[in-house]
C-alpha cells in the first residue's frame, strides 16, 4: 500500500524557513454573484501548500473564492502575518483583482516576493510585468513544485533563474522564462493536497447526489492532460495542463479517497479534465474503491463518447452517482466548427446509458459559437431537450487566452482580449456568432426557461434537492436563492442581463 502521504523530497530545507501567504483570488470578488455555480477547492493549491511546509515554511492559504473573505480582511491579514512570500492567485477573469492585489502586497510588504500565479500567468505572463509592476515572478504550467523550488530559491538568496518554471520580468520590459519543467509523468510521486484547508462548507458541488445526509465535498484529480483540440477550450477551463495524459495508480487514488474519508468527506468531486479516457484504467479504479470498501458517493467529468453502458454501470457500483457531459452544440456544423471531434448521436448515446446506469446527468451547452446562426442554436435546444438532463449550464463561447481560438484570432495578430470581455454565463462582450447579442441574451433565457419549466424537468430537480435538504439546509438554501434569482430572471424577456462574471 502507497503511503497516506509521500515524503518530502530529500533536499528539504527546515532551517531556512519562509512564511508564505497563498491567495485565491475570485474574479466576483466585491460583486454579488447571480448565476449558481460550483465553489471547487483548489487542490493544486493544496499540494503547493504541503510541498511547502514538507520543506520547513509556514503557510496561510485565504481563498476569496469561498465568499467569506472581505478585501479589508485580506489586507489586515497581510499587514498581521507579514509574509515573506505573497502569491496571488486566479483565473483570466480575477486579473484586475490579481494586479490590485499584487499592488497592495507591494505598497504593504515591499521586501516581500510577490508571485503571479494560475493560468492566466501561464497563458499571458506580460500582463504581469510593466513600468512599475509589483510582481516579481510568474509561475508556468504546472505550478506546484516550481512554486516550492521558487520559495527555497528566495530564502537561500539563489539567484531565481536558477528555478525551471518561471517568468521573469526583463529590466527593459517584456519577460523571459526559465527553462521549462517537464510536466511529471509519475504522479504518484506527489503528495496529497492539504485536504484539510478545504473541509468546509462552502466547497460545493451543485449537482445532484445521492447522499441523504451532510455532504461534505471533498476534490480529488486522478489525472492530468486532455489530448483534444476543442476551439473553446484553454488552461482558464481545463483543470490540468498538456494533451498528454497522465494518470495515477488506483492504489494513489484510493488511498486519497480514504483520507478524505477520515476527513469526514461524504461524497467527491473527480476534478479530472476526462475522468473516462481510458476505459481500463476506470474499471481498474472502480475495482479497487469496492476492494477497499470505501463508501463515498461521487461525482465526475467526461466526453460521451468515452463511456458506454458497462462503464457506467461499473462506475454506480463504485459509488458514482453524476456524470456531467459538455454536449456544447446540438448543431453537427458547429460542432465541427468548435473541433469538437464529436457527434449528435454520441451525446444521445451517453445520455440514454447514464439514465440506464442509474446515474444523474448533468450537461453544458455553449451558445454564440463562431458562425452559428439561429437555426444552429435551435438545434441545440432541441437536443436539450431530448437529453432531458437533471441539470444543465448554458453559456456563451468566450475566446479565454490560451484557447485555440484565441491564439489564432489574437495572438497571430498582435491583438489581446480585456479582462472585463471575457464572461461567459450571463454576458457576451466579444459576439463571434451570425445572431445579434441581444437576441443570444434572449435565446439563452429562453433556452433556460423551457427547460426548467418542463413538468418532468421541474419534479425530478425537486426531487434530488428535497433529498438531502434537511442535513444540508445552508447550502441548499444559497443554490435555490441563486437559482430562483436566475430563473425570474429568465421569466422576463425583455429584461436586460447583468454582468455577471463568470
């Protein structure tokens, strides 16, 4: 059996010590949310923190994403903590909260080493360095380990081009990297993420479960890359980096299920880009859960056409109970405009063996892809609603940095996107599509309506939250204000949408 925890890596340092301040930062921060969506823990976060402190540093990690940190809070716990290291952490859409941010840490500590973090800084390092930046660095790619290299660097007073893995600003503007760190094969090798900075409430997943009691969320990657080439897709969407795909053994997996079990977690989020790739390594991994006799419901991501009908079963064996599917188009053209490598009758097909697996069915669909016409966007509703799921996602196509589509719209071009023009739940900023912005705007809250509204939609969907409501009132309370807000919302034609970030 792997251990609970690996071990430190051999040159861990404890006598030079650091205190290190991690920040997520939520791209919402100061505006009242209006679309329900996941809070997901961000366990890569985690695993920096344990690397961290497996070397002797002292770690704080304050995730703004959770919605119960005020900017004032945050600031008073630099000026009380005073870190050595500030990293700032977040999304595309966070940017003008990371560059405020990053300024604060700067005005309040300015001997402290302030890092840029997350995707953005990998899809777009030069948005974090200009006459008069406060950041020092930006970590690339896969983060964690290059992050603790980069700490240990810092203390020791080594020059930090010595760290693979960075961006450094240049004296005359610009940037340039480090050399690249490979991404690591051997994921077992890692340890867990700190687990235990994310047991709490307000980590949640909105779909559907199966558990009648407290569902205590707890994350979980089993792997990391995605090999396909979906025009939309960048690292601000995907939960790991590169097309290759890298796995961990099921012994790694389960071992991490049981300690989060002993964390009291009931039911996991598999946080995998595609949890189903490998047909053989999933059976594999649902074999080993029943061996071991863990009892967690959970839930994962995947493309339909990575499942049949004996995975999915094999999967509710294992304690699977939601299987969500980004359908995306019901339009076969678009779908090959989004380079989806996908079909109609795929989604049909997964949707039909999720049902007959005994699994929810959750789906997303994009609306304003480029070149979609209304018709095209009929067509998706009416797959919709022949999928009948158990809940569903409509957004926009945004062009977020990193994604294929930006690289050859944009970047070929010289050009770049703002911040404030990438959303893609409740606002279209940047319309690629043949039909009008108001008329997406509308589409989309029609497309809500007569699916929510639909008698078999509206007495299963009540049916799964009345579920577990007595045992989780909290968060079933904050999801059905969210969704009653959004659904009057989409009650109302006429009514102009709010900008609400995604």
């Amino acid at each position: 059996m792997s251990q609970p925890n690996p071990p430190a890596t051999d040159h861990a340092l404890r006598t030079f010590s650091a205190r290190v301040f991690l920040l997520r930062l939520a791209s919402w921060a100061d505006i009242a949310k209006a679309h329900p969506e996941n809070v997901m823990a961000p366990i890569k976060l985690g695993t920096a923190a344990r690397l961290l402190e497996d070397r002797g540093h002292r770690v704080t990690l304050v995730d703004t994403e959770t919605g119960v940190y005020r900017r004032d809070e945050v600031v008073n716990m630099l000026r009380r903590e005073r870190p050595d290291v500030v990293v700032v952490h977040g999304i595309t859409t966070a940017l003008p909260n990371l560059l405020r941010f990053g300024r604060t840490a700067r005005e309040l500590l300015p001997d402290a080493l302030v890092v840029a973090s997350g995707q953005h800084a990998t899809a777009r390092p030069q948005d974090f360095f200009f006459q008069g930046s406060p950041f020092d660095v930006a970590t690339q790619v896969e983060y964690e380990e290059p992050l603790a290299d980069l700490v240990e660097a810092h203390v020791r007073g080594a020059p930090l081009q010595s760290v693979a893995g960075l961006a450094l600003p240049e004296p005359a503007g610009g940037f340039t990297r480090t050399p690249p760190r490979p991404l690591r094969d051997d994921l077992d090798t890692l340890p867990f993420p700190k687990h235990e900075l994310f047991m709490r409430e307000e980590y949640t997943v909105f779909h559907p479960t199966d558990v009648r009691g407290p569902r205590r969320w707890g994350f979980v990657m089993t792997s990391r890359g995605c090999p396909y080439p979906c025009l939309y897709c960048s690292p601000t969407l995907r939960n790991s980096y590169g097309r290759k795909m890298r796995f961990r053994s099921a012994e790694n997996v389960t071992d991490e299920l049981a300690y989060l079990a002993r964390l009291g977690a009931t039911v996991v989020h598999m946080k995998d880009d595609i949890f189903t790739i490998d047909r053989e390594r999933t059976l594999a991994l649902c074999d080993a859960i029943q061996r071991r006799g863990l009892r967690l419901s959970w839930t994962c991501q995947t493309r339909a056409d990575c499942v049949d009908l004996e995975l999915l079963k094999a999967m509710r064996a294992a304690g699977c109970c939601t299987v969500s599917y980004g359908i995306e188009s019901g339009s076969p053209r678009i779908l090959e405009v989004l380079r989806k490598r996908e079909s109609v009758e795929d989604s049909l097909n997964a949707a039909a063996w999720t049902r007959a697996a005994g699994l929810h069915l959750v789906t997303f669909y994009l609306l304003g892809n480029p070149t979609e016409t209304l018709s095209d966007m009929e067509m998706t509703l009416a797959l919709a609603k022949r999928i009948d799921p158990d809940l569903l996602q409509v957004g926009f196509f945004t062009p977020y940095p990193g994604s294929p589509f930006y690289e050859e719209q944009y970047r070929e071009q010289g050009e770049s996107l703002d911040p404030d023009d990438l959303s893609h739940y409740n606002r279209v900023q940047v319309n690629f599509s043949a039909v009008p912005t108001d008329e997406l705007m509308r589409f989309q809250r029609r497309f809500y309506r007569e699916i929510i509204l639909s008698p078999r939609f509206a007495a299963r969907f009540a049916r799964n939250r009345l579920r577990g409501l007595p045992a989780n009132l909290g968060a079933e309370m904050r999801f059905f204000r969210l969704s009653a807000k959004f659904l009057l919302k989409s009650l109302t034609p006429g009514r102009k949408a709010a900008a609400v970030p995604s």
